[in-house]
C-alpha cells in the first residue's frame, strides 16, 4: 500500500497489525524510560523505514492532504455533509 500506517484490526494481516501496534506500545515506553524492548537501534530502523510511531499525528496529517486535494478539485473545503463519499472528512473539518 505504500505506507507504514497500519491499523491493529488490519483484516488482510491480523499478525501485521497486532506488531505493529506492540511495537507502538514498545515505542512509547522506550520515550517515556519505562523498561521496552525496542533499542535506539530498532527505533532507528523503523523510523528509516517510515514507521508510524504516532498515530494521531499521522491521521492528522493524512486528514489535512485529503482536505488540500479536495479544495483542489472543488475550489474549497466547503463539503457537504449531505455528500456520503466525503462525509468523515465533513466532520472532520466542522
């Protein structure tokens, strides 16, 4: 898919998706000092990979490029709730 942004219920590879969110986890303890069992090393590794570490910051972003496309086609992020095909990012810009 072009992307380390990988969701825990990741139905095509549940094994997938129950590592990365561990590793999620691990990654949150090593930067808060708690015992984990990801090294600087293994950090250093998925981040050249483009791990997603930070879930919200990513949806956030992931948000923020499908409004910047929709105001291309459309001339504005005036979406309408009334239009299914764009109604999580409605409610997300409202």
């Amino acid at each position: 898919h072009g992307h380390l942004f990988v969701p825990i219920k990741y139905s095509k590879n549940k094994e997938l998706g129950m590592w990365v969110y561990t590793q999620r986890i691990e990654f949150r303890k090593f930067i808060s000092g708690e015992k984990s069992r990801l090294t600087q090393v293994n950090i250093d590794k998925l981040k050249l990979l483009g791990f997603v570490f930070d879930t919200a910051k990513c949806s956030w972003g992931k948000k923020l490029y499908e409004i910047k496309n929709y105001k291309a086609k459309n001339g504005s992020i005036n979406i309408p709730l009334t239009d299914k095909r764009f109604r999580s990012l409605a409610d997300w810009v409202n």
